[in-house]
C-alpha cells in the first residue's frame, strides 16, 4: 500500500481523510473515506466526491479541517481530515 502513496505523491496527489456527518454519511454510504486526491480545496474536494457518490449541493454545507472551521477554499496539504457537515436545527 505505501507503494501507492508514493506513486501518488510523484503525481501531485495528497491523502486525504473525509468524514461524512449526519445524512451525508447515509448518501455517501460510508463514515469516512480515505483517497487520493489532486483537489487543492474542500469546495474542489467536495466537487470531486460528488462524481463518485450522490451527495447533494455544497450550498449550506459547513467544512472542517483538522477539527477548525474553514472557508471553501481553504488551501488542503497532505494528510488533511476534511469534514463536511450539513446544517444543525435547534430549537
């Protein structure tokens, strides 16, 4: 497996985790996924992920990355945890 990181680091990839939360764990049929990626930013990401499986819209979304609140267009860097969370209601 550490043979793949590597090809993938010599072709401008990162590693990247993401965690899905609430109904974007159910449309995404998983927790959390681990992937190589060329994308440079969650709103990137997120665009790619959306390819491979039926997520909804980015609009009214929240990102998180290494546990902070970012902007869409937070620069990634190998090894990153990219959480997406959609709106919490309360009352």
């Amino acid at each position: 497996m550490r043979g793949v990181f590597v090809a993938a680091t010599l072709f401008g990839l990162m590693r990247i985790r993401v965690d899905y939360f609430a109904f974007l764990r159910e449309r995404a049929g998983r927790a959390h996924e681990t992937l190589d990626t060329g994308a440079a930013t969650p709103r990137e990401l997120y665009r790619e992920l959306r390819e491979r499986r039926p997520l909804p819209p980015g609009k009214g979304l929240k990102v998180a990355v290494n546990d902070e609140f970012r902007n869409w267009d937070w620069s990634l860097e190998d090894g990153d945890r990219v959480v997406f969370m959609p709106p919490v209601a309360g009352g």
